[in-house]
C-alpha cells in the first residue's frame, strides 16, 4: 500500500513536496546484488517479494540472506544474542519470494530490478510489469552502466522511474546512487532518496550520464589495470598488492572485478565499447573475453583471475 506524505522541505517552507513511502518492495532478481537490497531493506522493516526465474536462486538468495544477517548480528547483538535471533526472525519473516512478477507487483510501492546488465531483458521486464503494476507503484533499475532513460523508455511511466545504483556488498557498502532522468518526477526522486535514507544509505544526487559517478571513475581504472597485466607490465597478483598498499584500497583490481562478475564486467564494457567505437579504453580485452567465455565469472562461479574453490 502506499502513503502519500507531505514534508515541508527546509528553506521551502511554503512548498510542500509529496513523496510516496515505500513500505512494499517487489525486488526482481536474486542474485548477489537483488539478494543484497532484500537483506537490508527486509531487516530494515520492509515487506521484499524477491523474485528470479527459479526456485533453487531463489533458496540459494533466502539462505544467503540469512547466513548474512547471522554475521550482521554477531557484530550488532554481540551481547545479546536473544535481541539477535529475534532481529533476524523479524527480517526474513519480511521476505517472500515469487517466480513470476507479474503476480506480486498489484500491492507494491517499488519495483527493483538487478537482473542481467542487458538493455533489452531489463526493457522486456518493466515494458510487461508497466501494464499490471499499479498506477502509484515507482519503477527503478540498479543498472551499473545502462542508461536509465533507455531502460524507461520500453513504460508509459517515465516520471515514475528512476535509478538507484547499489554497491556489492550491499549490506556493506553505504552509498546509494539516486538517478533522475530528464523525466523523472521530483515527487519520485525524493520517495527513491527516503527509501535509500530508510535503508540507512548515504545517498548521492546523479544525472543520468554512463556509469552515474562511481562507475564512471572506477571501470577506467579497472580497464587500465587489466590492460596493463595484458601488457605484461605486472603481475594481476602485484597490481592488487600495488594498489591495495600503494592506495589503501580494500581489494585490488582484479580482486574487484572477481568480486563485481567478469559477466557483468564484460556487459558493461561491450555497451560502452558499442557506444564509444573510437575509444581505445573500451576496446576488447582477449583475457576478460576469455574467462568469460569459459564461464569463469569470479568469486560467484569458483574461478575468475583467482580460483575461489
Ligand atoms: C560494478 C557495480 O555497478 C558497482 C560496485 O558495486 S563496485 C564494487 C564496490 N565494492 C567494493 O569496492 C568492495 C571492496 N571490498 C571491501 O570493501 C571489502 O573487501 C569487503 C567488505 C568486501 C570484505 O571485507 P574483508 O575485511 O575482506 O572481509 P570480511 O572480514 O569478511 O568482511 C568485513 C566486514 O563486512 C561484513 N560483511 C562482508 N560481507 C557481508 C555481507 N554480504 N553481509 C553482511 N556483512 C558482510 C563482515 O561481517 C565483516 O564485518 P566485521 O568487520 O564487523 O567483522
Ligand atoms: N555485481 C556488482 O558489483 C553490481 C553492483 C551494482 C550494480 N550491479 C548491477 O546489478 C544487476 C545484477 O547484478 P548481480 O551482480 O546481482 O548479477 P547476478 O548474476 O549475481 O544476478 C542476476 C540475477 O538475475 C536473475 N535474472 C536474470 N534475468 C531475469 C529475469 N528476466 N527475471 C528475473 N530474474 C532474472 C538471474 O537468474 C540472477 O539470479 C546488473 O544490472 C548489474 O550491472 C552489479
């Protein structure tokens, strides 16, 4: 169900600005992204319906939900393990899961999607959702590198949609990138920029330009990195100790990639690489291509730049 709130905006005081409080949250795709987003904004009081095309994903995403929220409590509940086992009962007591979408969007203020970097599937999915959801019901897309305009395109919603960009681990990471496109209502920003808030994120503002702002600035380095080893200049093994001791950096490059996906690495560079032909930073890397080709996508397969097993 959804409320429409008013808040009076510091400084507007004679402005009112509605937004929707999204209590309900329909999340599509249960991977480690989608898992994440259910884990936090389940133990943080929101009804999740987690949905992916089967249900072995989907049992595998609930119990990784709870694994997760054992090592959330273990730190936040260390002296009370009670308080603990009943967190973690109220958060997946908030959780259901689903294989069809269609079906759960009728009762939900928000429509999540993390499922595959591809433009047309993520078309396909709220082109369909766009006639069974409800009118109120917001549409957003956790979209590492896509444009969020292009993604809206395929919905009669456009000021309804938005973007809101998570960092893996989400349960870790504390940024949300909030998107607006040219269309996006302000109405829907400020309810996508409380609803971040509500997950006890610290929110950004961003245009909706390729890669927001963190993916912008970090892919070139990540790209830089790979073609430096393929170069031979370094060892994939003395660039992450390079940029981890040089920087600071919890983990190195190819550790990170390892991390993100290299499938999803490489969705990001071909889209970009098709849009920017010219730019040699985009240009095909044999190794990624390679070890995507042998379904080796990182830590989620077993193998990437480093074996996992
Ligand atoms: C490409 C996309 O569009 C955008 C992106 O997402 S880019 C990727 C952004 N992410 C990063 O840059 C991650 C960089 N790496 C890191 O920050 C760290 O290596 C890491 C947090 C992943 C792991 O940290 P590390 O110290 O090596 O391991 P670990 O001890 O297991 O975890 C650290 C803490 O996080 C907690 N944690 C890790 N994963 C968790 C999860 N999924 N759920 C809950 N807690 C988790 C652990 O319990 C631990 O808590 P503690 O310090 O209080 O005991
Ligand atoms: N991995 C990261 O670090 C990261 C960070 C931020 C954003 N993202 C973005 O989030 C999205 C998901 O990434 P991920 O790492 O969680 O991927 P993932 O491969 O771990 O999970 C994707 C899930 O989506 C499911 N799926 C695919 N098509 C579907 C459909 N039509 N309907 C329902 N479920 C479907 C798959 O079965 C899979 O479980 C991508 O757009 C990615 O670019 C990823």
């Amino acid at each position: 169900m959804a409320f429409l709130t008013h808040h009076i905006c510091r400084g507007l005081s004679s402005s009112a600005v509605r937004h929707v409080v999204i209590k309900n949250v329909t999340i599509i795709g249960g991977g480690q992204m989608g898992a994440g987003i259910a884990q936090v904004a389940a133990s943080t009081g929101h009804a999740v319906t987690l949905v992916d095309t089967n249900e072995d994903i989907l049992k595998k995403a609930v119990k990784g939900i709870e694994g997760n929220l054992k090592r959330v409590v273990k730190k936040k509940f260390a002296d009370k393990p009670e308080a603990g086992e009943e967190f973690i009962g109220k958060a997946m007591q908030n959780v259901s899961t689903s294989t069809d979408a269609g079906s759960v969007v009728q009762g939900t203020d928000l429509v999540l999607e993390a499922i595959v970097e591809n433009l047309k599937v993520k078309q396909d999915l709220f082109g369909g959702l766009d006639k069974l959801a409800p009118a109120h019901t917001i549409f957003a897309s956790n979209t590492s590198s896509l444009s969020i305009t292009d993604i809206a395109s395929s919905t009669n919603r456009l000021d309804r949609f938005g973007g809101l960009h998570f960092f893996n681990p989400v349960p870790v990471m504390r940024l949300v990138e909030v998107i607006a496109t040219s269309s996006t209502s302000q109405e829907t920003f400020d309810s996508l920029l409380n609803f971040s808030k509500m997950l006890g994120k610290t929110t950004v503002s961003c245009k909706d330009t390729p890669g927001f702002m963190v993916n912008r600035l970090l892919l070139p380095y990540i790209l830089d990195a790979v073609r430096m080893y393929e170069r031979g200049d370094g060892s994939k093994e003395d660039i992450d100790i390079a940029m981890k001791l040089g920087c600071g950096y919890p983990m190195g490059p190819f550790e990170l990639s390892d991390y993100v996906g290299l499938d999803t690495m490489k969705f990001i560079m071909d889209g970009w690489s098709a849009a920017n032909p010219d730019n040699p930073m985009f240009a095909q890397s044999e190794v990624l291509n390679k070890l995507v080709s042998e379904g080796k996508f990182g830590k989620k397969t077993g193998e990437g730049f480093y074996k996992y097993k």
